[in-house]
C-alpha cells in the first residue's frame, strides 16, 4: 500500500467516524505511535505497511458495535471489527495478505496474552500509549503496563518519556 493508498484509507476512516472528533483523533494518534514505533525498531516495509493500516482500522468495530449491541467494549470491538475492515479495505483495493493479517490484529487488540508477531506487538503497544493518556490513568497503571504489556525498546522508552516513569525495576 503506498503512500496515495493509505492517504485514502486515512481519509475514508475520517469520513467513517464523520462527526466523531475524539475518535478520528484517537486512531490519528495510534498511527503515529505505531508508525514512530514501528521505525525506531526497523521493522521491514511489509510489516510497517500492516501495522499502519491496523492502527488506522482498529477500533472500526465500535460502529457497528454501538449500532447492534448499544455498547462497544473491547470483546465487541474485536468480534465486529473484521468485517467492516476488510469491507472497507477491499474496497480501496489492497491485496488479500495485507488484508487477511490486518483483519486478524483487528479481532485481537484487546487481547493481550499470545501476541504472534512484532505488528501485534507494536499494535497494542501505540494503543496503549494513547489508552492511558485519554483515560487519564494513573501511576499504577502506567508500571503495569509497562511491566505486563509493552516489549519493545522503542515502546517502553516513549511510554517513560511520555508518563515520566521508569516503570520497571531495571530501567
């Protein structure tokens, strides 16, 4: 997916949460921690290409998820994300491998035991990054996510920057 490519797809999920500015700043977000992360650790191209179209896409399934279920918790994200994903990226035409693994880390950033790859990893960990900030999460949380979630170097030294934490007990 090239440049033009994921300028459409940033400019079809904004006209997608039309209306919704914490949303669309949401994902904006995301993808820019997940595009700095996946930099900073030298991911190749393919999976830099996957990671920054699954930040864009992640959180799709709060839609549809909120129409159907009136709720839109992390399972339900999961559950409904797939399919408006995949809707929307075959619709700009991206290739069935980029769309297949996409779709996949879509049905699983909530789910943080047997991440399966670095654009998992750094999918969760972008989001992560945002999450505790727009929650407002407290010191605690910060070190546990720290602790628990976050395994990149990239990720745990922004993370530390960012809340001012060492959040783990050998730097």
């Amino acid at each position: 997916m090239g440049t033009d490519m994921m300028n459409q797809l940033y400019m079809e999920m904004i006209r997608y949460y039309s209306g919704d500015a914490k949303r669309i700043q949401h994902f904006v977000k995301v993808h820019a921690f997940a595009k700095l992360i996946s930099e900073l650790e030298h991911v190749d191209d393919r999976t830099k290409e996957i990671i920054e179209t699954a930040a864009l896409v992640h959180d799709i399934g709060i839609r549809p998820a909120e129409e159907k279920y009136g709720t839109s918790s992390g399972k339900l994200q999961e559950q409904e994300g797939p399919a408006a994903a995949q809707a929307m990226l075959t619709r700009l035409g991206t290739d069935e491998r980029l769309t297949d693994r996409v779709c996949y880390l879509v049905g699983h950033h909530h789910t943080y035991t047997d991440i399966d790859g670095i654009d998992y990893q750094i999918l969760v960990e972008a989001d992560f990054l945002v999450n505790l900030y727009e929650d407002q999460s407290g010191d605690n949380a910060v070190v546990s996510a720290m602790k628990n979630i976050f395994k990149t170097e990239s990720g745990k030294q922004i993370c530390r920057e960012m809340f001012r934490t060492e959040g783990e007990s050998n730097g």
